[in-house]
C-alpha cells in the first residue's frame, strides 16, 4: 500500500489480487472517505463512493493505521507499507 498527502488530504493506494483494479482510498483533511475504483485491464468507468467515518482505518488495519498516523505526524509526503 502507498500513501501519499495530496492538496487536500491523503490517499491510500493498493492493487487488487489479481491487479484488475487500482483500490484509491481517500481521506480528506475534513475527515471525509471515498473509494475510487479504478480499472486497469479494461476501459471501465466506476462512480466514486463516499465512506464512512472510519472505513479507512477498518480497511486498512490497526497497524497500518498506527504507522500512517505516526508518519503523518512528521510531515512526510509519501509512505510505503
């Protein structure tokens, strides 16, 4: 998984198993979630779903989410786990 800072927040990246999907999970400054679907082997237009507070974390795991908080609070722009 990447996570990287965005203007407006952070983004949680990662592959599908089968790498047919781009997983983009958004996490605004506000708080707000989303997941963004996005097709990688066929042309495929997904609309954006808006999540609910703490779907992130629960997606991602109490690890993950401790490392990102840890980082996010020295201010880097990229994480790698």
């Amino acid at each position: 998984m990447i996570i990287n800072k965005t203007d407006s927040g952070y983004e949680f990246l990662t592959y599908t198993n089968d790498g047919g999907f781009l997983l983009r999970l958004s996490l605004s400054d506000t708080g707000a979630e989303s997941l963004h679907t996005i097709s990688v082997r066929v042309p495929l237009s997904i609309k954006p779903v808006k999540l609910r507070r703490g779907t992130i974390k629960k997606a991602i795991g109490d690890q993950r989410w401790r490392d990102f908080i840890r980082v996010r609070k020295r201010t880097f722009t990229t994480m790698l786990t």
